[in-house]
C-alpha cells in the first residue's frame, strides 16, 4: 500500500499537476467528479473535499438519465475529473466523451495512460493499484485526490479559507459536530 502511494505521487508530472490545478481553482469553472463504481468512494471523498475550498462540484452518479441531467450544464469552460481503473465502466467513459465534445476539459486519474479516460483528457495521471489480494488499492487514487485539493486550496488561499471559515460557522451554527 505504500508503495502504491509512493509510486502514484511519484508519477506526478508537476507541469501536468499545476494544470489540473489552474483548471480546478478557477471558480468560473464548474467542476463534475464522474467515479467509476470501484472508485466512487474516493470520488465522493475528492468532490466533497473540493466543494469545502470551491464553489460548483457536483459528485455525478446513479443512472444514464441521472447521469445526463446532471451533465447536461457541462460544457464549454466546465471541468471533469474523471475517476475509474482497468476494466474501464462503459457509462464513464460514454459520459466523459459526452461532456468533452461539448467543450468540456477533462482530468483523468486512471490507472494508465493508455486508458481510454487518459485518451480523452487534457491532463491524465497514472495511479497505481496493486493490491495485496484480489481487488485493485485506493491508496494510490486518494494520496493523490488529496494532494490536487491541497493544491486547489492552495491556489485559492484567501477564498479557500473564507468558504472553510463560512462551512465552520454553518457546522458550528448548527450544532452539527460533537468536540
């Protein structure tokens, strides 16, 4: 698992990473995080974390015609980060075409750069997977999630912390964590 972190992070290309980066900070850019089933996790963790330091991320799921509505803004200026490993989900890939051909740019974080995600993107990072058993690891994808929205916030310092402070007044208004 450490090494699947190490090698992932590794792989980064810092031009690659500082235009993701440019991409995810911009504001007037929304941003739609497509996961494939494996990775949903990781893609719920990346647009959740996302959406804390930006405004405009939308974790795209459920159905084609979920999926469809959900996309149907994304276009020209928008922003797809597009999660999913070998054994490539057909409706992810559909998808990100869709949204490509309507102006959209695309970030792909897949497992290959021979990925059919990694073919239509205009940044694509290698992540690695090997897992100890029978499934592929995460590890890998969410060192790297974790490192872009660091990045994003980074990026975004005074804005960034005026949306964190906003959020911990709201959770703090509400009453919603316990110390």
């Amino acid at each position: 698992e450490v090494d699947n972190v190490q090698r992932t992070l590794d792989a980064v290309d810092a031009g690659s990473f500082d235009a993701a980066v440019r991409l995810l900070a911009d504001p007037d850019h929304p941003v739609f995080v497509i996961a494939g089933d494996a990775e949903t996790g990781v893609g719920a963790m990346f647009a959740a974390t996302l959406s804390l330091v930006r405004r405009d991320v939308t974790q795209v799921g459920g159905s084609d015609v979920a999926v469809a509505r959900q996309l149907a803004a994304c276009g020209d200026g928008s922003v797809v980060v597009a999660i999913d490993l070998r054994r490539y989900e057909r409706w992810v890939v559909d998808h990100v075409d869709r949204a490509v051909a309507a102006g959209a740019a695309a970030i792909a974080v897949t497992d290959s750069l021979l990925s059919p995600l990694a073919a239509r993107a205009e940044v694509s990072f290698t992540v690695f997977a090997e897992g100890a058993g029978v499934f592929d690891s995460h590890v890998g994808t969410l060192a790297l999630a974790n490192a872009l929205v660091t990045g994003t916030a980074a990026r975004l310092r005074r804005s960034a912390t005026a949306r964190l402070d906003a959020v911990e007044a709201a959770w703090r208004a509400a009453g919603a964590l316990v110390e």
